[in-house]
C-alpha cells in the first residue's frame, strides 16, 4: 500500500520538527550550490553552458537565500509567514527555471537535465514545507483546543 508522502507528513504527531528538517535540508542545499555556484562559475558554466556572470549572480542571491532559510529552520516553530515565502519563492523557482529552459537559456544537454532536476527539486521541497506547514497548523490549533 502506498501512502501521500506529504499528506502522511500533515499527519504526523509532531509537524514543526519535520518542518524544521525541511528548512534545514532546503538551506543546506542552496548553500552547497551557491557555494559551487561562486566557487566554480567558470568551469561549471562552460560544463552547463551558462555564462559565469550569471552564475556568480545566481550563487550570491542562493547564498542569501540560503542563509535566511537557515534561520527560519532554526526557530523553534518557524513562523507560518516566513515559511509561506520560502515555499512561494521555491514555486517560483522552479516555474522560473523552466520557462527560463524554454525561452532564454541556451544550455548544454547537462546543464538543460540540471536545470530540471534542480527545478524539480526545489518544487519538491516546496510541496514538502507545504504539507508539514499545514500539519504544523493543525497541530497548534488541536493542542489550544480549538476546533479545526
């Protein structure tokens, strides 16, 4: 039997630890990849056939986006708000990525099957945060006897 990975996630006892995960997993990745960004602009933007200014600007904007999820994830309960952003902002990432695929980027085979994994990744976190947000949500208005 196979279960909603992100429905089971809304249901877990104790969301805000799993959303803490996420937010952590989420900055962690952004910052290995704005640091490889940064690092490496030259050699990787030949690989991925983007230019290394464009990957220099892409690396710093990861590397303060990455900095400001890894505070949300280190709250005790990350407030809903802030939250929210960084899913919306993965969303638009990922939407970004493919039509920037489609209509301006020029990229090499590795660089266009990069460009979808790193898409498909940052939706996925995305629905993940979304789902243990939710979960969190419920989980404060139970506690305070509140009706759902």
């Amino acid at each position: 039997m196979t279960t909603n990975q992100p429905a089971a996630l809304a249901r877990t006892a104790e969301p805000q630890p799993m959303l803490r995960r996420l937010l952590a997993l989420d900055a962690a990745v952004t910052g290995a990849n704005a640091f490889a960004y940064l690092a490496f602009s030259g050699p990787l933007g030949r690989f991925l056939g983007a230019g290394s200014g464009l990957l220099l600007g892409l690396g710093a904007f990861l590397a303060a986006y990455a900095g400001c999820v890894a505070l949300l994830a280190a709250r005790t309960r990350p407030p809903a708000l802030g939250v929210r952003a960084v899913v919306d902002a993965n969303l638009a990432w990922a939407a970004v990525s493919f039509v920037a695929l489609v209509l301006w980027l020029t990229p090499t085979t590795a660089g266009a099957v990069w460009t979808v994994l790193q898409a498909l990744t940052v939706a996925g976190f995305a629905l993940l945060q979304y789902a243990a947000l939710n979960g969190a949500s419920r989980g404060v208005i139970a506690k305070s006897g509140s009706p759902r």
